[in-house]
C-alpha cells in the first residue's frame, strides 16, 4: 500500500516538474512573440 501510495506521488511530481518547465518554455515563447509583434506595430506607426 506504502510503495503504491509513493509511486504515485512520484508520478505525480514527474508530471509537475515536467509541465512546469513546459509553461515556463511557453511563458519565454508568448514573450518573446508579444515583444516581437510590439516592435513590429512600433515601426509601423
């Protein structure tokens, strides 16, 4: 019952450690987008 109960939470803090690096990748992504689109309406004016 122990091993179960801990091989779950190991799963679980794979799954979180895997999604929290893929937000923060998608984090530098909308950034880097939004100040890419930031200095392109910029030129245009």
């Amino acid at each position: 019952m122990v091993l179960h109960v801990n091989l779950k939470l190991m799963l679980m803090s794979q799954t979180w450690s895997y999604t929290k690096s893929n937000i923060e990748i998608l984090c530098d992504d909308i950034s880097s987008i939004s100040i890419y689109h930031n200095s392109i309406s910029y030129k245009h004016e």
